[in-house]
C-alpha cells in the first residue's frame, strides 16, 4: 500500500487549522532532528491521538503530509524556457535551497524510509502502508520534457535517472556531509554535472 494522502476532501476552519497545528509540530520536531510518532505529534501539539490519527492514521501519512510540506512551492515548479538545460538549472536552483534549508526534517523522512525497508526485508513490516519517495521524478521529467521528442524513450529515461542522482537530499549528503562542500560549492557542482548530462545526452542523440 502506497500513501498517497492523508485526509480525503478538503479540510476548513477548525479541521484545518488542527492539521496546519499537528503539521507545524511535526516540522519543528523533525527541524530538530526527532523522529517523531503520529501521538508524539499529538502529545506536543495538544491534541487528542484520537483526533491526530484521524488525519495522519500512520507515521508513513505523517512523513508523506511533512515531506511536501517541507518541499512546499519546488511541488510546483515550472518554467518558460524551452531549453531543457537552462530548464534543469531552474529546477536545481529554484529547489536546491528548499532542500538545504530542510535538510534535517527531510534527512528524518529518509531514516524512516530506509527503516521501513529493513522492517520490510525482515518481514516485521506487518500492514504498515508504505512511505514513498519521489517527487523528485516528476520534476526532472518536466524539466527534460522537451527533449523527450527528441531523444529515444531509453535515452529520455537514462537522462531522467542519471539527473535524479544529483537533485535532491542524496546530493546534499554526499557533497556536504561527505565531501565537505559548503552550500554554495555544492549547488555549482550539482549544476555543473546537471549540465554536463543533459549535454551528453544531446550529444549522444545528435551522433
């Protein structure tokens, strides 16, 4: 099972000001490197559990409400240009701050991410719905999209999936925490490789 929501229809007045409280909560938590369950959410906020798990009714609807809360306007990110390298540079530094500036609750959502596959590949997951990851695959799908006529439908995907390695939080920890890039240095080296991909691939395509 995918979680794909967290609360059907639209929430008003006192409904959605409850979850803008439990999801404020949860942001400050996770800002502060806690990996918090949907009652410690509750506990914090000053709500019932009762009512919390009516909107989150597991810690994966928490993580997934937080993660787009977290990520915020890049979820609608768009641009003119139709070069699709002046395109993959918007995204990158139109979103790359966002990330930075999240890093820890978005590092948190990883963590529980990869403990749910561990949970998985021993079996102890139960019926837990699955927390998944993947905004980032739409957006560099729209960032390329006018290369997709150009290219053939395996080099359009080898360029979607050579770009998702350096757009998101596994950039930021492998050129920060690993190579010791300030942010700065690192959002050159992500644009820099960005471009060189799509380059390639252009280059490919054209020989």
């Amino acid at each position: 099972m995918v979680v794909t929501g967290v609360v059907s229809g639209a929430a008003t007045g006192a409904s959605a000001r409850t979850r803008r409280l439990m999801l404020n909560t949860a942001v400050s938590l996770m800002q502060g490197g806690e990996t918090p369950s949907v009652s410690e959410v509750a506990e914090a906020a000053g709500v019932s559990r009762a009512t919390a798990y009516r909107y989150f009714p597991s810690q994966a609807a928490l993580a997934h409400a937080v993660v787009d809360e977290a990520l915020g306007p890049i979820l609608l990110w768009s641009s003119q240009s139709k070069d699709p390298e002046e395109r993959v540079v918007e995204l990158l530094d139109f979103s790359m701050p966002r990330i930075v500036e999240f890093e820890a609750t978005l590092k948190i959502a990883l963590k529980l991410s990869l403990d749910q596959w561990a949970r998985g590949r021993s079996g102890k997951l139960g019926d837990e719905p699955e927390f998944k990851r993947g905004h980032r695959i739409e957006l560099i799908r729209d960032a390329t999209q006018p290369l997709e006529a150009k290219l053939s439908k395996a080099r359009f995907k080898r360029l979607n999936q050579a770009l998702s390695l350096v757009f998101g939080l596994e950039a930021v920890v492998v050129l920060k925490d690993l190579c010791g890039l300030e942010t700065e240095e690192m959002q050159k080296v992500v644009v820099w490789a960005a471009r060189a991909l799509v380059r390639t691939a252009v280059a490919e395509a054209a020989g």
